[in-house]
C-alpha cells in the first residue's frame, strides 16, 4: 500500500485517468515521469525529453523503421530509470526518491558494480511496467562503448544492441551540449567516435546537427514535438489499472 501511495505522489494522475474506463497515452505518462528522473540522475531538466527528441531523429536518419522506432521511444525516455531506488520507508513521501548512489569513487570492480545495478534497476522497470525485453536490453547496455570499453559487460561493436548505440549517443549529445555549448558538444562527438559511440551512426547524428539538428533542441514545447516522434498508428495507451501499474512498478525498482 504504501508503494501505491508514493507512486500516486511521485506521479500525480492526469485528471482525466480518475475517471472509470479512461485511457491515457503513455508517452504522456511518461513525460510526467520524466522531470523527476532528470533530477534524480543529476540532469538538467528537459534532459530525458532532449534525449528522446534526438535518438529518434537519429533513427529516422538511419531508416529504422517505425515499428521499431516505437522501443526506441520508449527506452530514450526511460534511459535514467535506474538512478530511482526504493521509496523512502519512514515517510510517505518519495523523498524524491532518493539518489541511487552517489558517482562511484572507489576501485574499478566497485564502478562496475555500481553501473551494474544501476542499468539493472532500469531494466527491471521496464519488464514491471511492460514495456518488453527491447526496452530493457536497451537501457542495460547503455553505458556500454564501441571499443568494448564500457560497463557493464565491456560489448564492443555491433554486439552492443543497436538502440542502445542510438540512445547513448543522444543522451551523450545532450549531455555534452549542456556542459560544453552546442558547437564543443559537437568536437566532443566527432572525438569519441569509433571509441565510446558507433562511428556510422555518429556520423549521421553530425551530419543532423550540421543542418541545423541541435537547434530544434530550443524549441519552446520540446515535449509536444517528441510526442509527435512516437508512430502514431502504433501509440500506446493505458487504462487507469495500466498506468497505476507503470506509476508504481518505478518505485519498486529497487526491490528486486
């Protein structure tokens, strides 16, 4: 009961799902989730939504089709979902939830440990919330590099699975731009290419922002422009039960 409770407040329904039978877009959903996992990750607000907006401009680029560009939308969204841990017991509150752990300092096998459970705490939300294997593989090799250099497992290449390259180039594009500036972010990429970042697809996402790409991140209503990104024929929508179910299985990601 009292996971419900801080999933209720975490998350607060849309007016419209108390109503009996009503159906909710869960990318909507999840655009409310997601100004709370920015924090929690220790991203600027908006971070999640820019990630999302640039991955699935990438794989538009790339001719992904929209069948599959519909796991993508969804992992680029919940990418961060692992810095949540369990609800704070001593209150009703979420206490935002508090941070996962703090940045690793400790020796490499601590790092990797660290890494580890934090990708598998994302990747079993999205099992609890049901959004698939594809999603969860994505989000559990996300920090995995082209050079095998990575965490958790050390993939290389093509071995690490293809959303999971888009999603950590955009979310290391956005990254980048908030720290360096859009033109650096730009240097930064082209310099990690072939080492943290698959080179075609860096390629492709510079040759997006040469034409204009990290523009469109300043747009006034990000967010209405990513939702617009998810195949419409394919959207997904949840009943109050379905969304109740999402809201609560994000904070019970550090039960298992």
């Amino acid at each position: 009961m009292r996971a419900e409770a801080t999933a209720r407040q975490a998350y607060p329904r849309r007016q419209g799902d108390a109503v009996a039978g009503h159906t909710t877009r869960v990318a909507d959903l999840l655009l409310e989730m997601t100004p709370t996992l920015d924090g929690l990750a220790g991203h600027a607000r908006g971070h999640a939504v820019r990630t999302c907006y640039l991955a699935m401009r990438l794989a538009e680029a790339l001719g992904i089709s929209d069948r599959d560009r519909l796991g993508l939308f969804y992992a680029a969204l919940l990418h961060d979902a692992g810095s949540v841990s369990d609800a704070d017991p001593s209150t009703a509150r979420p206490a935002m939830m508090r941070r996962l752990m703090p940045l690793p300092r400790g020796t490499e096998d601590e790092r990797r440990a660290i890494e580890h459970l934090r990708v598998r705490r994302g990747a079993q939300f999205a099992t609890r919330a049901g959004f698939g294997a594809e999603v969860a593989v994505t989000i559990m090799a996300l920090h995995e590099r082209w050079d095998g250099t990575g965490l958790p497992m050390e993939l290389s290449g093509e071995a690490i699975p293809i959303f999971a390259r888009v999603v950590s180039l955009a979310d290391g594009m956005d990254l980048a731009v908030g720290r360096e500036g859009q033109n650096a972010s730009v240097t930064t990429v082209h310099a990690r290419s072939g080492t943290w970042y698959d080179p075609e697809m860096a390629s492709v996402m510079l040759a997006l922002c040469a034409n204009g790409l990290l523009r469109e991140l300043d747009a006034d209503d990000l967010a209405s422009a990513v939702v617009d990104l998810e195949p419409n024929w394919l959207t997904r929508v949840a009943d109050s039960e379905e969304a109740d179910r999402i809201r609560n299985a994000l904070t019970l990601t550090g039960t298992a």
